[in-house]
DNA sequence: AACAGGACCAACCGCTGTAAT
DNA sequence: GATTACAGCGGTTGGTCCTGT
C-alpha cells in the first residue's frame, strides 16, 4: 500500500511543471542568513511555504533539516563530552536506533549528530571487535570497558574543572571546518564541581525538575515519559549556568550504579588490568589484540 | 610532496505517521 | 473514510579533511 503511495508519488513527480530550479547540496552563508532571518521574524514550521516565503530555493523538507541540525540557537558544538559518550552509550543500549529519542536527553545535541557518532566512532569499534554492534557481546564489552573509562574521563574532568586555564582549553573543541558560529549558546559550557551542584541544590532550595526556564531539556522530569530509568536522572545534574547569555546545560554526574548493571564489580575492569583504550577518550580506540585475548578467554562476556 | 584510504559530518532519500480537507 | 500535504525519523551518500605511507 504504502509502496503504491510512493510509486504514485514518483509517478506524478515527473508530469510535474518543472517549476523553479531547486537547489541542493551545501548550504551557503547567505541562505542561512535568508532562513535564519526569516524564522527569527516568523518563527519556524510549515516548512514548504517557509522555503517559498523566504525566497529559498529549497525544499521544505531542505530548510527543516538545515535549521535543526545546524543553524538552531541552542544547538550544541563541538566533541561530545565523556559524559554525553556514556549517556548515548546507556540509551542506545536501551532504546537501540532511536536516534532522536537519545537526542531528546542531550540537550543541544541533534539526532543527526548522535547518529553519525554511533556510526563513525562506536561501530568502528564493533567492526574492530570483528562483533556485530547491535550483539550482546559488544554491549557487554561497551558496559565493562567503555563505560568505565568514560567515567574514569569524567571524574578526571571533575577534578579539574574548576582549573581556569584548563576549563577555557578543554571545553568543546571547535569542530573542525564548521564555519565561525554566531549563536551566543555556542560557547564553551561552563562546568562545576558535582559536589558543588549538590551542595548549592540543597542550600538554595532549587526546584532542579523546573530548571528549564530556559528552555533546556528538564531530564528528570521527562524521564517517566523518556523510559529513562530513575536512577540514571538520579545521578545525572547539570548545569545550568548562565552567562552572556548563554544557558548550559552539563551532565556532570553519572554514576555506574545508575545503569542496572547487576556488575558488582566493575572497578575490576578498570584500566589497570586490560587497558584497552587508548590515552585519548575521546577518540577511544580499543587495543584490538588485547580484546581479542580477552575475547577468547570468554570470561569478561558473561557468555 | 603526492597519493590513497579512512574518518567525519552535512545533506539527501525513502518511508511512515498524522493532521487537515 | 479517502486523499493530500506535511513533519519527522532512520538509513545512506558524497564531499571534505586528516593521516599514514
């Protein structure tokens, strides 16, 4: 039925007028400019009178895509942080493909952008592992190796977060050819120390289910909606800092309790006996030969 | 310096769900 | 209820950049 559908579609597409030329591929700066400047008078949505309207030679569908995955305000640059890492890592566990789903509880980050993370660096990994991504195998690995370093990254993060010269350096990394950013949101998140966030919570009385006055995602209180399971948003606070405008928001706690692993025992994976990552996270690379005799042993699967 | 292969990511495509008519 | 238009999702592609040889 719905290939009938499709078929009549393509069918009629071509007794089409050939109306106006459309374009496609890169956007250029000044078809940014003509959208973003029409949606900050208009807003967005009705997207195929909006491409008209607005004098853009592109498909609705084009200006959807390009306004959400890139020119939005709140649209977060940069490499993915450990903590993002372990939380696409986690959900993806949970709800698989479901792209915007994840996308939902990384705030300022786009379905595209997790999808092309899945694929580029975590499938690389499976690939290595010679062990299909979506395998049992490959999640066990993900949870006793990955998540670990991930957290191990984190708690390094954490303690060097209230380091000036290191937090200006090492917060999101420009990406590279991405073009100057005009967005106030752009800039470097502003971290704090959990502890700290814990101790201003209970000293200041902040309802932190309603922090999102500024239009970030309210994690815990989506989470029944989301299926995110309570203890995650449990150890998950952000940031929500504000400065020059800028609302961030970071994860920056997230314990391995929160993940229902029944693994008591995960500091036993850490590092030390099978460092299987290299030194950098965030282009975390497994040593495959290490893996791999661990994967023939058998023992860390649980299988 | 030149080339090849890989990695990354923006953009496109096909499909489905849904609201409007 | 049928049809149409649109929004949104996930998969895929292709151009550009990076890295190793």
């Amino acid at each position: 039925m719905s290939d009938n559908r499709t078929l009549f579609k393509s069918l009629s597409n071509l007794y089409e007028e050939p109306s106006i030329e459309l374009r496609r591929g890169p956007w250029t700066l000044e078809e940014d400019n003509l959208l973003i400047h029409y949606i900050s008078c208009n807003g967005e949505g009705r997207w195929n009178s909006l491409a008209k309207c607005a004098g853009l030679k592109r498909t609705g569908k084009s200006c959807r895509l390009r306004w959400l995955n890139y020119l939005k305000p709140d649209i977060k640059r940069g490499d993915l942080t450990p903590q993002e890492q372990l939380l696409i890592l986690e959900l993806h566990s949970k709800w698989g493909n479901r792209w915007s789903k994840i996308a939902e509880c990384l705030p300022g980050r786009t379905d595209n952008e997790i999808k092309n993370y899945w694929r580029t660096r975590v499938q690389k990994q499976a690939r290595q592992l010679k062990v299909d991504s979506n395998s049992y195998k490959f999640v066990e690995a993900i949870r006793r190796f990955w998540m670990p370093r991930l957290l191990e990254k984190m708690e390094q993060n954490s303690s060097l977060m209230f380091s000036p010269s290191i937090d200006n350096q090492n917060s999101t990394t420009p990406s590279t050819n991405r073009p100057p950013l005009t967005s106030p949101c752009l800039k470097s998140s502003n971290r704090v120390n959990t502890s700290d966030l814990h101790r201003e919570k209970s000293s200041t009385n902040l309802n932190w289910d309603s922090l999102d006055s500024v239009g970030n995602l309210m994690l815990s209180e989506n989470a029944e909606n989301l299926g995110i399971p309570e203890q995650i948003c449990d150890n998950i606070a952000y940031d929500h800092s504000v400065q020059n405008d800028c609302h961030n928001v970071d994860i920056t706690s997230y314990e391995m309790s929160a993940f229902g692993s029944e693994d008591t025992s995960m500091s036993e994976f850490r590092v030390s006996e099978f460092d299987l990552f290299s030194e950098d996270l965030t282009c975390t690379s497994w040593n495959t030969d290490e893996l791999w005799e661990f994967r023939k042993s058998d023992q860390g699967f649980g299988v």
